[in-house]
C-alpha cells in the first residue's frame, strides 16, 4: 500500500473515492481497485479510473490531470518571506504533488485544500462532535471546533449541534454537513474545513 503525504487513510476514509470493485484503470489499462474521478484537466479526456499506483506515480502530472484543488493563494501569503523564485518553486511542487499524486478528497463542495505554516496540511479523515470532544484537550469539541476552524469558513457561522454526532464510516451514507480534520505538517496544529450538501 501507498503512502501519501497529504492523505492519511485514503483506503478506509469515509471522504476517499478508493474502490475495492476491480476495474480497469484509465491510465496503464490494469485490473485491479482504484480511485474514483473526476480526474480534471485542460484536455479532459474522462479519466475516471485511476490505480493507486498510476496516482502515487504520478501519472496525473503527466497527462495533466488534477485529482484535488489547493488553496494557493494562502499557500503563497505564508511563503511570502521567501524570495520569489524560492517561493513559486515551493508552491509548484507542493501544488503538484497535492493536485496529481494525492487521493482525491470526497466533500460536498469545492473545497480547496488548507494550507498552514507554508505547506498543505495532512488530511486525517471526517469527524463529528464526538471525535472533537475526544480531540479537545478540555473535552470542549464547540470550543476545539471554532478555535481551529479554517479561516475561509469562519464567516458562515454554523452551530456545533448542526455537526454530525460522530464521523461517518464508509459503509453509512453521509451526513448533509461534512466535517474534515486536517494536520499541519509543521506546526502540528489541527485545522478544520466542513460544508453541506
Ligand atoms: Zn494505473
Ligand atoms: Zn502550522
């Protein structure tokens, strides 16, 4: 199994198009489970099958596929101490291995990727208002999820009873609000995105 910088456990996430069904590959044309697409690029061809090795491989880059969407802008006000070419070779690779050789992250709407300390973060999987109480250090998930909420969703409010009551498992079908918790690589620090259907 494959290993990902930027996604902990894409073959058991509730919020990870991983198939288990075998089928055909897009990319190398071998049978086997895969990612779900839609794997978008300039030329979309409907790439919607792609194995894990075709996707840790970086197949996606050279077909110019994009599996996931960054939030580069914050990524690049956090480089901003660097000289530009340093910066905008930082932000190209880190972009790259998240857009083409990252699972792609199952949410309800475009989401792009947090960033924090000058990298992506570490997507750990979906929560719900049990696991925030049980991550919070004082036991308050309310607390815990406005303290680390990301800074693009702060401005619509959502009540913490709104959350789903635990996570989702891969087997249930989701809850209409979607609530995904993330790792800063660097400073280790939680942050957290959600969305509704
Ligand atoms: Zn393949
Ligand atoms: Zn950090």
């Amino acid at each position: 199994m494959r290993t990902f910088k930027y996604f902990e456990s894409p073959r058991t996430s509730a919020a990870s198009s991983w198939t288990e069904e075998e089928d055909t590959c897009d990319l190398c044309g071998n049978e086997g489970p895969w990612y779900e697409g839609p794997f978008v690029g300039e030329d979309d061809d409907g790439v919607e099958r792609v194995c894990e090795e075709c996707l840790a491989g970086g197949e996606l880059t050279g077909q110019g596929l994009s599996a996931n969407t960054g939030d580069v802008d914050t990524l690049r006000a956090q480089l901003q101490a660097l000289p530009p070419a340093e910066r905008e070779t930082r932000i190209g690779e880190r972009t790259e291995e998240l857009q083409s050789r990252t699972p792609p992250l199952v949410t309800w709407q475009d989401l792009p990727w947090p960033a924090h300390c000058g990298d992506y973060c570490r997507f750990l999987g979906e929560t719900g208002r049990k696991e925030l109480d049980a991550l919070a250090p004082d036991g308050n998930g309310e607390a815990f999820f406005h303290k680390h909420v990301y800074e693009a969703d702060r401005e619509l409010r959502i009540d913490f009873a709104e959350l789903p009551p635990e996570a989702p498992t891969r087997d249930e079908d989701a809850w209409e609000v979607g609530v995904y918790l993330f790792r800063c690589l660097d400073c280790g620090t939680h942050v957290i995105r959600w969305d509704a259907n």
